[in-house]
C-alpha cells in the first residue's frame, strides 16, 4: 500500500502537490484572513520547530554531549544537564534568579569577546575611512570602473567619501546643541542618510520580488507545466 | 483630471494582481532578456574563487560554504548556493557545508550538493563534507575555536561521523588550512567570520572571504568591501544572475530575470502613476481654493 | 577524577553526577537574597575575563598562550548548553498551545495541527538518522521539501505584495528628504535589473560616457554615497556595542531585567 513511498517518481509528485497545496493555502491570506491560511500557518510553525528540534539533537546533542558522556564514557558530561536545565527556572518564579547563572556565564563570554571583534572588525573600517588619497594617483585613468576613469575622478569621490562619512556622524551626535554650520553639516548629513535608506529600499524591493518570483517559478514550471500536465522542464 | 486624482488610490487587490501577472506573464510567454551587466564585486568574487583553483597551495584547502539561510529566502540564497557550488565543483575545491544561524541551511545546502555532485563527479567524504548546525549562541566560541582545531570544535558531520574520519578532512587542522570563507546568508552572520576567524591565519594575508547577502542586507556591506575584509559580494538575486552568466550557466536565476525586470518597472509605474495622482489633487484643490 | 569509564558504572557516574548538581542546586537556592546579585556579577566578571585574557595575553611561537588550550572545550561546552537553551522556544510555544487544547480555546484545531506538524517532522527526521532507507528518506522529505521548504519560502513572498502597496502609497514628492529617498531608490531599482540596464545600452561603457550608463549610476550610489553613510552608522554602532560590552562585563548594566531584585 506504501510502496509509492519508495518510489522517487511518486514522491516526487507527492511532494510538488503537497507543496503547491501549502503555497495556494498561504496565499489565500491575500484576499482575506481565512481559515485555510491559519492551518497552514500553524503546520508552517509547528514543521519549523520541530525541525529545529530534530538538528538540534542529530547534530549537536546527540554527537557533542550523549555520545561522549554515554558511548565514550565522559561521565562529567552529565553536569551540562543541570546546567543546562537553568535556563528553563527563568519561567518558575522561586527559582528564577538562578537562571541568572547560566545567563551569565553567556554574557560574560560575549562581553569578553567584544575586544576582539571590535578590533577586527572596525580598525580596518576605519583605516579604509582616513586612507583615501586626496591627490590624483598615478595610473588611477587607467583603473576600472566608470568612476575611476580619471585621476580627478578618484579625487573627487574620496572627497565626498569622508564629507558623507563626516556629515552623517555628526547628524548623529548629540553632545551638544547643534547650532550654525554644525546644524548645516548634521542637515546634510540628514540629507545622505536619506540617499542611502533610498538605495537600501531599492535593494529590499528586489529582494522581495526574488522571493516572490521563486514561489511563482515552482507553481508555473514545477507544478501546473510539469507535475499536471507532464511538459518537460 | 479626475481620472487622475484616483491614481492615487489604487485598491491594494488591484496592486496585487497586476504585481502577480508582471511576475508570472514572463514565465508563461518566454521573452529574451538582455545579458545583465556584471558589477565590480561580482567580477571580483569570481576571480577570487578563480584565483585559489589557480594557487597550488591554496587549492588543496578546505573552503568553507557557510549556509545561514532558511527556505524563506531560499529564491536568493538557494541560487547563490548553487551558482556557487558549480564553481567549486568546477574547479574541483574541496569545501564543507556548515550553519549556525539557522538549523535548515545545511539541509539545504546537502539538497544542492546531492543535485550537483554526479554531473562534477564529486563524492560526500571525499570531496566535500556537511558539518552540520550548530546553535547560534554558541557561534563564536565555535568559530574562535576552529583557529586552531577544526576537528575538535565542529567534533562530527551531520551524519554523526568524527571528522577526523573523514578523508576530506585529512590535513584540514585550523585556519592556516582554509582556502576561503564563503557566507550565503539571510541575517547579519557574516561579523562572526571577519572578526574571529579571517584575520587569524600565520600569514600577513586574510582569508578570502566571499559574501552572498540577500539584496536587503547588501547595501550595508559595502564598506566591507573597500575595506578588503570582502574580496566579493553577490547581491541576492542579482548577484546569482550575474554569476551564472559568468560561469555561462542558464538556471532559475537567468530565467527569473525578466520575472525581475518586469515587477521592477512595474513598481517604478506605479510610483510614478501616484505621484501624477498626487499632483492633480494638490492641483485640484488649489483651482477648488481659487474659486 | 576525570577519566572516562565504561559499563555499569558509567551511570553511576552520571547519576552521582546528577545527584551532586542537585547538591550545588540546594547549596545555591540556600544563598541568602543579598549575596545573589554579587554571585551572578562574579560569574559575568570571570567568563568575560577569560576571552578578554585570551585575546591581550602574548602569545607564544605557536600563536597560544597558556588560557587558549580551554578554547576548544568551552566551544563544546557552549554548542551543548545553547542547545539545551533552544528548547526555551519550544517549551514557550508548546505551553501557550497546550493550554489552548487543554481549554478548548477557540481555534484550538489549528494548535493541534501546529504539533501534529512538530512531531511529524521530527519524528521522520529521527528515523531518517537512526534508521537510514529509502523509505524513511522520502517521508522525512515529504514534510522537509514539500512542506516546510514550500511554507517558509511562501510566507515570507507575500512581503512582495505588501511592498508593491507600500511603496506605491508612501513614495510620494511630498519634501527634500521624500524625493531624495525616492530618487535615490528610482535609480537603484532601475540600475538593479537587465531592462532597466537596457535603457542606457547603447551608451559606451568606457571613458567618461560609462558615467551615464544606469548601472554605474546605481551603482555609484551604491559604493559611493550608500556606503559612507553607512559606514559613519556603522562606527556608532560599534562604539556604541562596544560600551554595552562592558557595561554587562562590569555589570554596570541598568534596566528591568538587571535592576530587579533576586
């Protein structure tokens, strides 16, 4: 009665229709809340969390905690449990405090660690920021890119490279009154920002439509061309 | 000029249905598209994967294809993957799939590997290897110490086999041993590389690190780029389009092209139809005010 | 003490184990009220000072210095311990629907459905691990590809939709700051795909012309403008993260959460 299920062909079939149901189902929500799109919904959240369950075990659990305390014998592997099991008092009220400890331990290695990200992220930010030459270097004609085409070119662009970067920090600081040409700079400042947030909503538009293109991809070819009415792909 | 003032009140349903024919109309009735033009950090990404096939030290080095991405933005990432993984296979570089950040990435990234493996005749264990997922929290001190022991700080692969036993893993010891990094990812990852790991290696030069964001994470990447912490970046969608010219391979991102071109120009219609309502109304009530 | 052992008395360990820690639990719960704030301020104090220390302290020929070889054993100790955390998120969601079971609440068909889901996918995943077939494979598939793959990707498409209406909506010329927004993204959404590309074609993409071309322009925006504003953001957020750093290490952090009393 089963035997479908080891046949790649069928489950092929069984997944596209099962995937073209949970897609239509969601889709639903388009035209107005319904019950259709809650239960996929609720089998969305529930097939996420079970999932992380299941890698949650199979790839850390299992292999770096129950494997080496049980089948190698790490008895002292035992001790996560407990340990681990103080994240859970945050939710009862008399023991809650002792959730602290666990939490603790995990702030404090973040906070430690916060140097060396620091360091290795930001120096060579800010080394790229100050290192911009303000004289035409030679061979920057020859460089690639319209907008190295001339040395001039160069110049101009790391001028308003550290202008923006300027203007821009001091929008946002708020130490003192910003007054005179300091309030010029910060409104310019306001002005590029408002450059860049344009430039990031042209992106996120397109990164909406990709995902949208991908769901539109596996209804046309993989489903209605290819599962229902047999086309070749 | 009232046919005007109402396009700028456009029912949403209405909205919704043209975005949907401007997506599916180039699916449905083929048209050709022209060749996207290929940006600077692209080229740079592929000459970046070119130059470590082309290094006879680095070619032997494991290259790290890290999948932090869930199905959610699998139309962006998913064909990052697999532009890239074509590359890698092509040049026959060893790599290993690894996620921290989300536990669906290494499934997804082994669903692209089982796919391409037998037209580049690569081997699970012996070509490339899955370590799996492991949680978010617990990233950094993973990635700090990977610098020194890969093996000891992943332990095992997704199927529960020491990585020591694997023979891809053979002579892989820690950060000296990595040709590149690779992120493909839907949220912010990419700092646990660059600040732990990337500049950890025994030699003066960084770890190429390449850099597949989806296109909203993209702009903020940017002074990573001139930096040199990125030696390349493919920019969601985009990025996988031009890469597969690049590689001369027609998949899901060349097709979706027009898809893309079509509910961009779309969109740019309708802003501009709004704006046009916007004005006729002012102009409306101006006239309405004189009178 | 430390040395693995096999059989029988393998769990007795564990369980003596166990046993102890519910030993250091009560000593614990027995720390009277004023002393329980300093507790949890040396703990973040001593785990923030050994990568701290580890990070400064010189290192030897080997790139190490005598607090790295603890790296790799708190790198398992960490994956174990924030695995168990993930289970805070699955208790939380599993209680709120349990009790809309338990009670009956209205919709409590779809909570079902919600663990229905849960345990059908991890279910199928354990089998697929412990029992490895063909059969296994394509159930576990079923609920991997067919469903969570296809519901994750769709659920977060229809974002599409909303946008096409919010950006057709707020995109209006109504001041300095809206019409530089949406110029600048005019240009990017232009220069991003191949027909908009198409429109500046036949414009050389060399010498000084190539800065006409949409591409360039969107792209100079990009890199050019995008970037440093970005950048001079970003140093904020640094400096900033790294402020915050130390205010938990030192535990100088203020807020609901630090200030209560425990």
């Amino acid at each position: 009665m089963f035997d479908f299920l080891t046949n790649p062909g069928a489950m092929r079939t069984a997944n596209v229709w099962f995937a073209a149901l949970c897609t239509l189902g969601l889709y639903s929500i388009l035209y107005r809340e319904n019950r259709f799109f809650r239960f996929f919904e609720h089998l969305f959240i529930g097939l996420a969390t079970g999932y992380a369950v299941y890698t949650t075990w199979n790839d850390t659990l299992r292999p770096r905690w129950w494997d080496p305390m049980v089948a190698e014998g790490r008895w002292w592997w035992a001790f996560a449990l407990p340990a681990g099991l103080l994240f859970y008092l945050i939710y009862s009220r008399k023991y809650s405090w002792m959730s602290r400890l666990i939490f603790a331990v995990f702030f404090g290695f973040a906070a430690g660690q916060a140097f060396q990200g620091f360091a290795a992220y930001y120096f060579p930010l800010v080394r790229s920021a100050i290192n911009v030459p303000l004289v035409p270097a030679a061979g920057a004609a020859a460089a690639p890119g319209a907008y190295a085409l001339t040395p001039m070119a160069g110049v101009l662009n790391n001028l308003l490279f550290l202008f923006i970067v300027i203007s821009v920090m001091t929008y946002f600081f708020f130490s003192f009154e910003q007054k005179g040409p300091v309030a010029g700079v910060a409104r310019m400042g306001r002005y590029l920002l408002m450059f860049a947030f344009g430039a990031i909503f042209g992106s996120t538009v397109m990164a909406r439509m990709s995902l949208l293109i991908g769901r539109t991809d596996f209804l046309i070819n993989d489903w209605i061309r290819q599962t229902v009415f047999r086309l070749p792909g | 000029m009232g046919f005007l003032v109402r396009l700028q009140d456009i029912d949403r349903r209405v909205l919704y249905l043209l975005l949907a024919v401007a997506v599916s109309f180039p699916f449905l009735f083929p048209a050709p598209v022209p060749d996207p033009a290929i940006l600077p950090q692209t080229q740079s990404f592929f000459r970046t994967v070119e130059a470590v096939s082309a290094d006879p030290v680095r070619r032997d080095k494991l290259v790290i294809l890290s999948c932090n991405f869930s199905s959610s933005t699998s139309a962006e990432s998913l064909t990052q993957t697999e532009t890239v993984m074509r590359h890698l296979m092509k040049n026959k570089l060893k790599f290993a799939i690894f996620s921290f950040n989300d536990p669906q990435g290494r499934e997804l990234g082994q669903l692209i590997a089982n796919r391409l493996q037998d037209e580049y005749g690569y081997q699970y264990g012996r070509d490339y290897v899955n370590w799996g997922f492991r949680p978010p929290a617990a990233a950094v001190n993973t990635v700090k110490a990977m610098v020194r022991n890969i093996p000891e700080a992943i332990g095992t692969d997704a199927n529960g086999t020491r990585l020591v036993e694997i023979p891809v893993m053979r002579n892989i010891r820690g950060a000296n041993d990595l040709a590149a990094i690779i992120e493909i990812t839907g949220s912010n990852s990419l700092p646990v590389w660059l600040q732990y790991l990337q500049r950890t290696g025994a030699g003066a030069e960084p770890i190429p690190t390449l850099y597949c964001p989806t296109a909203v994470m993209a702009p903020e990447a940017f002074p990573l780029l001139k930096s040199g912490q990125l030696q390349g970046m493919l920019t969601g969608l985009k990025g996988a389009i031009e890469y597969e010219a690049l590689l001369n391979v027609r998949g899901f991102a060349t097709r979706a092209s027009a898809s893309l071109s079509y509910s961009h120009f779309l969109i740019l219609a309708l802003i501009v139809l709004g704006n046009l309502g916007t004005f006729a109304a002012r102009a409306q009530a101006r006239r309405g005010g004189a009178r | 003490m430390f040395r693995p052992v096999t059989g029988p008395t393998l769990w007795l360990y564990i369980l003596g184990a166990l046993a102890a820690s519910g030993v250091i639990f009560f000593v614990l719960q027995a720390i009277p009220s004023r002393l329980r704030k300093p507790l949890v301020a040396l703990i973040t104090f001593v785990a923030g000072l050994y990568y701290a220390t580890e990070f400064f302290w010189p290192v030897g020929a080997d790139g190490a210095n005598f607090l790295t070889p603890w790296i790799d054993p708190l790198a398992q100790m960490t994956q174990v311990l924030q695995a168990f955390a993930l289970g805070l998120g699955v208790y939380s969601l599993a209680s709120v629907h349990l009790r809309a079971v338990a009670r009956q609440r209205s919709g409590w068909g779809f909570s079902v459905v919600l663990f229905a889901g849960l345990f059908a996918i991890a279910l199928t995943g354990f089998l697929r691990e412990y029992r490895p077939n063909r059969f296994n494979e394509n159930v576990f598939n079923f609920f991997f590809v067919g469903g969570l793959q296809s519901l994750d990707a769709t659920m977060f498409s229809i974002i599409a939709f909303y946008i096409v209406s919010a950006a057709y909506r707020a995109f209006r010329v109504r001041s300095i700051e809206a019409t530089i927004l949406l110029t600048s993204a005019f240009v990017v959404m232009l220069g991003q795909v191949a027909l908009g590309q198409a429109l500046t074609n036949n414009i050389p993409n060399q010498q000084f012309a190539a800065n006409f071309r949409v591409e360039n322009i969107a792209n100079w925006i990009l890199t050019r403008v995008n970037s440093p504003a970005l950048l001079a953001v970003d140093f904020g957020l640094g400096i900033g993260g790294l402020a915050t750093a130390l205010r938990l290490w030192l535990s100088l952090e203020r807020g609901s959460y630090f200030d209560k009393e425990l």
